[in-house]
C-alpha cells in the first residue's frame, strides 16, 4: 500500500465558516514547495482549518516544480515530432503527478474530469507550439498558468470532501487585470481592487465558502489573454487580494521558518529574521532573495493597514518574520545579507562629458529607450558604473545582442566597457550605521582576500551594495554572515548586532 493511503487523515473541521464572520478577514497563500504532493495538501488543508477564528481567501501556486517543467515541456515542443508530444518527460511528469495527487485526495469526479481537460489543453497547446514553431511571451503565460489552474481545482475538491464548503476561483474571473506586458504583467490597480473586493464580498443570504484563488495569473486588459505576474508570482496575488479586501494579516507559507539572515542554500546557520520593514523585504527580494516576489510588497504599501507575515508550513508554531510598514531599528546592525549573482557591470568614462549638465540623463537616456532597468549606480569624476541583470531583462538566447547594441548606443556620448560575471551582495542593515558595517565588512573581505569593484549605498537607507567578482560571491556571503551573525549557537538575536 502508498505510504500516502496508509495514512487516514483526520476529518478536517472549520468551525462554522461565515457564521461569525461575514467576510474573509486572511489570506494564506501556499507555494509550490508547500503543495507539492498529496501529501502536503492534505498538511495545508489542516493548516487553513487550525484558525477557526479566521474566514480566510487562499492562494495557492501550482504544485511543486510543475511551473518549470511546463517551461521545459515548451521549450522541447520546439525541437520534437508532433507525435512525441503526448510522451514528452515533463508533461508525463504532471500529468502523472495531478493523476496521482486527485486519486490520492480522492477528489470529486468531476473535478477529476476537469483536471484531465486541462491536461487535454495543455496537450493540444503544446501541438500548437510544436506547428508554429513559435514559443511567444504571450503562449508562455497560458502554458503556464495550467499548474495553478490544476492546483486550485484539486484542494478546493479535497476540502469539500473533507467537508469544508470550499470554492475554487481562477484570478481573471475575480478581476485581476494587467497590462499586455507577457511573463511580466504589471496589475493595473485601478481596474482590479475593485472588482476583486466586489467578487470577494460575499452576498447576503449567499453560502459562504473558501474561495481558493489561482496565484501568479490575471488577464491582459486589452487582449484579456492570460497574463503572469512573474516569477513567484503568487506572493503578489496574496497581497493584492489582501488590499482589495482591506485586510489586516496576509500570510505566506513557505518553506524555511520566514525571512532568514541569508539564504539557506548558501549560508548553513542562518536564522529567522522576526520583523522587517516593507522596504527592507522589497530591497531584499529585489536583491535576489527568493523568499519573496519583489513587487509583493505593493499591495501592502499602497493599503497603509496590511502586514504581511511569512511562515514555514513545514514547521507551523514557528513565529516567522512580519512584515509592516516601520519597525524599531534601533537595535538592529544588519538584517539580512543576499547575493545577486550573474550580474553585468557596466563602467562608463567621458573625461570630457562626465561634468557637463544633461550628460547623466543622456546616458540613463539610452538606458530607458532600450528599457533597461539598472540595480546599482556609482558616479565618480570621470566615469559612472552601474550593474543590470541580464537574466531579468532579455531571454537566454538575446543577451548578447542586447548588450552590444546597448554598448552600441553609449558609446555614441562616451567609452563604454562591459564586465560579465560580477554580482552584488546586498547588506540590507542599518545604514545610520554605515561606518561600522562598512569597517566590519571591509575587514572580512580584505581578510578573505575579495576585492570590491563598486559599492553604493541605496537612497532607501536600508541597504549597502557591493559589486564583486561573481566567483568570490558565496565565500563573501558566508563570510559576512559570520560576521554579522556568528557561527551556530552564538547567542546572536538575529539583528547583526555585534556581541
Ligand atoms: N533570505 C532568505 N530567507 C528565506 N528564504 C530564502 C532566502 N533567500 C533564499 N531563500 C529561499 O527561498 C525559498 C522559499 O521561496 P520559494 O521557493 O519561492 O517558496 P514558495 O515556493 O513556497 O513560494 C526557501 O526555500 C529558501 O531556499
Ligand atoms: N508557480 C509560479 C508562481 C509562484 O509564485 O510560485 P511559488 O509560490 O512556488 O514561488 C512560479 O513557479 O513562479
């Protein structure tokens, strides 16, 4: 017997949903790593029913992996037969894990039915991309949006089953709309707040029930395609709905006890960070901490009343980190330490230019009709530096062209040289003690023997940038981590403060 079958889960109860509240007054939204098997979603349930003070929205991402092996699906629809299709790896992958998964759950026939008429049309899309031979922004976002799609039908079955009045929502049909941006749409605020409160709120005398909503996907307001949010995307939708709904609390479930000092992957001793400021999460996932989506923080921002609190579903009496619009920083040195790696440095000299007026927006000029985003900028007498992202601009195969016609342009106003293989390691800290956390980490990285080629310290006040070369990135993590934070059992409280 499934080690999955052999066990008999306890009848899940939420405590009358609706009768005490007349409105959903949370958002827990759960991400792949949270709701990768049956298994999980079976843990996940219990977990939205061990609140029963709570009525509250769910957002759910598509299970485990599946958004990156539909991209894989997508990618090798260009290069197979029409008839392997049906048997590429990763689409028998989902499709035997959402088999398996609704079998497991037991879900409702129905729902069933409708999971394997989205594998169905994820099927045929594939067919149409292998005809086409073209893998557009624009089909990528409906090939995706297929995981979420399944996700939610599955849980919200599971949860009826289970007899908790649950109702699934895809996010375009509660209103949430961008612009026609494919892979990256930016929600049109105006347009979806509104209509997200209006589907939300429910109607008098109507049965109150769980709505479960499709993280990460809208629609396009002009051609009403399928849009996604970006990646992690689900992190917004959560506090999007948060603001629509006015909420106080949106919490995401994740992985790892909340925001940590460093990233696990890295760092093997980090520890949880109990309260940031919206700022300090923005620059952090901005930075490239992947715990969050960097425009998550939006919502929240835009709403004045909204926290947002993220904990591990793994590990649910765990405190996690909250997140609100100030804090005290008065104890804290340094918060939370991230690495950007794979950035391009970009060092632009004009001995003759460099002072003259106008001639700093003639260069962000050429940044803005290229429509590049830079991350950090330092300005010296002759030259300024700057570092982008390759990877969050332009697809794999165009970066190379990109950056050379960019070259191109600037060195019509200046010389322009190009460093690839750089990356940034992020101090998000206290920058009214700068002096300090700049001798402590000059001292370690001189100690390590890391040279720093560019540093800046953000208009935010929350964050210390060094640029690097990207081989010497994770030592430099991990060293000034232990700097900060000290080795396992330190004693240190998490804030960076020095013992
Ligand atoms: N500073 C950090 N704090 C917490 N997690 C981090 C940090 N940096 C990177 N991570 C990684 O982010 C992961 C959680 O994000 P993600 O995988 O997007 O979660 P989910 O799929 O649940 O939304 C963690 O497993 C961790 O490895
Ligand atoms: N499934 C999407 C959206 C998302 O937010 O996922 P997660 O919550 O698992 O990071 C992605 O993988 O990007």
């Amino acid at each position: 017997m499934h080690l999955l079958q052999a066990r008999t889960p306890a009848p899940l109860k939420l405590q009358a949903p609706g009768q005490a509240l007349s409105q959903v007054d949370v958002v827990y939204k759960f991400g792949g790593s949270s709701v990768r098997d049956a298994e999980r979603m079976r843990e996940v349930a219990d977990i939205v029913c061990s609140f029963p003070e709570h009525l509250p929205c769910v957002v759910l991402s598509a299970m485990g992996k599946t958004t990156n092996m539909l991209l894989e699906c997508g990618e090798l629809a260009l290069s197979c037969h029409t008839d392997q299709i049906g048997s590429l790896p990763p689409l028998r992958a989902i499709r035997d894990l959402h088999l398996a998964t609704c079998a497991e759950l037991g879900v409702e026939p129905p729902v069933r039915a409708e999971v394997e008429r989205l594998l169905n049309e994820l099927q045929q899309l594939l067919i149409g991309i292998n005809i086409m031979q073209d893998l557009t922004a624009r089909a990528k976002d409906s090939l995706v949006s297929f995981g979420e799609r399944m996700a939610t039908r599955i849980f919200a079955s599971y949860l009826r089953s289970q007899g908790v009045p649950a109702r699934q929502h895809d996010a375009w049909d509660l209103g949430f709309t961008t612009d026609d941006n494919f892979g990256n749409g930016d929600i049109i605020y105006d347009d979806t707040l509104p209509k997200v409160c209006a589907a939300l709120t429910f109607k008098p005398g109507a049965p109150r029930e769980l709505p479960i909503v499709t993280g990460f996907l809208a629609k396009a307001k002009s051609s009403r395609a399928i849009t996604t949010l970006g990646r992690g995307g689900s992190d917004l939708s959560a506090t999007v709905l948060g603001a629509a709904l006015q909420l106080k609390e949106v919490q995401v479930w994740k992985d790892v006890d909340g925001v940590l000092s460093s990233d696990p992957r890295i760092v093997k001793n980090t520890r949880p960070v109990t309260e940031l400021t919206f700022e300090e999460a923005t620059e952090l996932a901005y930075f490239g901490a992947q715990v969050l989506h960097p425009l998550a923080m939006q919502p929240a921002i835009r709403c004045g009343s909204l926290s947002v609190r993220v904990k591990n579903s793994y590990n649910r009496t765990a405190p996690g980190s909250v997140i609100t619009a100030t804090r005290d920083l008065s104890n804290t040195v340094v918060t939370s330490i991230v690495l950007k790696p794979n950035v391009t440095m970009v060092d632009i000299h004009s001995t003759r230019m460099l002072g003259a007026h106008g001639f700093l927006s003639k260069v962000f000029d050429v940044f803005a009709r290229h429509q590049v985003s830079v991350d950090v900028v330092a300005t010296s007498e002759v030259s300024v530096s700057l570092t982008l992202d390759p990877k969050r601009i332009w697809n794999d195969g165009e970066v190379d062209e990109e950056i050379d016609r960019l070259v191109y342009d600037l060195e019509r106003i200046a010389t322009a040289s190009i460093t690839r293989d750089a990356a940034i390691v992020s101090l998000i800290c206290n920058v009214s003690r700068t002096s300090e956390i700049l001798q402590r980490s000059f001292s370690v990285l001189l100690r390590e023997g890391i040279s720093v080629s560019m540093m800046s310290q953000g208009a935010s006040k929350v964050n210390i940038s060094l640029v690097i070369d990207a081989a010497d990135g994770q030592r430099a993590v991990k060293a000034l981590h232990e700097e900060f934070f000290g080795s396992e059992g330190c004693g240190c409280n998490g804030d960076g403060a020095a013992q």
